[in-house]
C-alpha cells in the first residue's frame, strides 16, 4: 500500500504542470531579485563604485608580474614570472621594514582597541551632555590629513623653537635632536596614531555598549558589585563580538603600513629609516627614485595575499573557539 501511495506520488509530480515543479538557480535568483528589487536598487551606487575602484584595476596586478614598459603597456610587457618578488625580499632592508610593519601594526592594534574600550566605558558613566562634547573632541581628529598632523608633530618636534625643546630648555635640560635621533620614534609614532585613530574605535564600542540591557547593571549593582567588577563581568563579555571583529579586521592589514603615519610625522628623515621605515614608505621612495613600477605592484599583491590568509586564519581560530563570534 506505501509503495503504491510513493509511485503515485512520483507520477503526480512528474506530471505536475512547469510552473510548479521546483525552480533553477537562476530562478530562484531571479524571484529573490524581483522579490528585493528596491533594496537592489538602493545599493546600486555602491556595487558600482566597488566594481569600478576595486574590481576592474585588479587587472593590473598583472604588473607585478611583468617588466613594466610605458611604451609597451601591460600586456605588451615582458613577463618576469616572480623576478619582482624575488628582488623586493633580496634586498639588504627586506627584514627591516617587514619586522617594522608587523611590530607597529601589533602594537597599533593592542594599544588602540585597549584605549578605546577604556574610553567607551568611562564615556557610558557620564552624562550624555557632557559624553557629547568628549565624542566630537576624540572623533575631530580622525578627520585631519596626515600632511596636517605631520606639520602639528613638527611644531612640537623641530629642534630649534619646537615646544617640546623649549620646555626642556625652560628646565633648564638640554633639547633633543628628534629628527637624527632614532630611539624615541617607536614611542611617538605609537602616541600620535593612537590620538589620530583612537576616537573612531572609542565610537564603535561606545555604541556597543549603550546597546547593552541595562537590567544587566541594575541586577549588578543590586548585588553590591563595583563599578570595575561590572566592567569586566558585564561589559567586555558581551562587548567580546565586536572587539573580535574589529580585531579580525585589523589582522588582514597586519602587512599593510599606515603610509601618512610613517611617512610625514618622521618627515621622511633618513637618520630614521631604521626605526620608523616600512614596506610602504620603503617601495614609495622606490618607486620615486627608480621608477620601478613592477616591483611596488609586487609589494601591493603580496600584502593583500598576505592579509588575506591573516583573515581567513583569525576567522578561523575563531570560529573553532567560538563559533558565534567569527565573521562567517
């Protein structure tokens, strides 16, 4: 009887009429766009500009590759096969700039997401008039130019009539040569990144954190709990998913220098290219003084390769850990 009812079943099915046997792909697609065509239109403008910026100069990379000729163009070119990545990692400074990189970055990343998540917490415990002025003061300078804070940095720096050498003078202390003097530079790059970038992350975890219920806190202080304690029991933990991946997405520019950073605060002095140089203020001046358009093409593809699989990996060692708070 159950074999008679499934052979039936079977027939009815294949002999259903087309429009309700089961969809293709690009059926499904096509009812999923006509279904959502507005929000498709909506983001357009967006798809287009990735498309146009991001995805069709991708065939460039085709360059880093090849032995660039203007007059030959890119495809005309010679192909060299790896001879461009070859020479970027045989060069006496390769190690230098790739240590310099990577340690910035790190340090640029555990000093700014602590910075910032202290802030976001001592900006939730006043009061929101006053919370907006420290908003606007900490997030005013993300929208400075480098060139801008390299002249600001110059204005403390310089030897002869900087404030920071007059103050020393005032005390009677001898001034420092900052600009031929290499050991202080990790520490002022570290300072000047963390007062440019600091106020945008403090944003995003500060919006974290007024999203969070505030029953949480009630039952905390009802509990006699301190303020640090409901800090590290209550907000961190439940900031976790955004910290994670604010954190993933730093990873993938691990290898991807601040250029402006390193570039116009040291104001590119040569005393310092052992403290403050990195691969790209270090293929910029190569590229200025050879020309050699091949080989910074070859820096760029592998620091996005490079970034990629720094992504992928924090996704992933994330998602074995916790699999709720990984990107995908």
């Amino acid at each position: 009887m159950q074999k008679n009812v499934t052979l039936t079943g079977q027939r009815a099915h294949a002999g259903a009429p087309p429009g309700k046997r089961r969809k293709s792909w690009a059926g499904r697609e096509l009812h999923h766009f006509k279904n959502n065509r507005e929000l498709f239109l909506l983001s357009l403008p967006g798809i287009l500009y990735k498309l146009i910026f991001a995805y069709i100069p991708m065939i460039g990379l085709i360059i880093a590759f090849k032995n660039y000729r203007y007059d030959l163009g890119i495809f005309g070119s010679e192909w060299v096969g790896l001879d461009n990545f070859r020479y970027l990692f045989t060069t006496d400074t390769a190690w230098r700039i790739t240590r310099n990189t990577v340690l910035y970055n790190t340090a640029y990343i555990l000093v700014g997401t602590s910075a910032a998540l202290l802030l976001a917490i001592l900006m939730n415990e006043i009061k929101a008039k006053v919370s907006k002025f420290y908003q606007t003061a900490l997030f005013l300078p993300h929208f400075l130019s480098w060139v801008l804070v390299g002249y600001v940095a110059y204005a403390f720096l310089n030897h002869s009539d900087g404030f920071i050498n007059r103050t020393l003078e005032s005390f009677g202390l001898n001034p420092v040569s900052w600009y031929q003097d290499a050991a202080p530079w990790p520490v002022i790059l570290i300072l000047v990144q963390l007062w440019k970038v600091v106020g945008f992350n403090t944003l995003i975890y500060f919006a974290g954190i007024i999203g969070i219920n505030s029953e949480y806190y009630e039952a905390a202080r009802i509990d006699g709990a301190t303020k640090r304690q409901m800090a590290f029991k209550i907000t961190i933990p439940l900031m976790a998913p955004i910290i994670i991946i604010m954190l993933i997405l730093s990873i993938g520019n691990m290898f991807r220098g601040d250029f402006g950073l390193h570039y116009f605060i040291p104001n590119n002095s040569g005393f310092l290219y052992g403290s403050t140089d990195i691969i790209d203020t270090y293929v910029y001046r190569a590229l200025r003084e050879v020309g050699n358009v091949s080989m910074s093409a070859a820096t760029g593809f592998y620091q996005s390769v490079v970034g990629l699989v720094l992504v992928l990996t924090a996704n992933g060692i994330v998602r074995k850990v916790d699999p709720d708070n990984s990107l995908w």
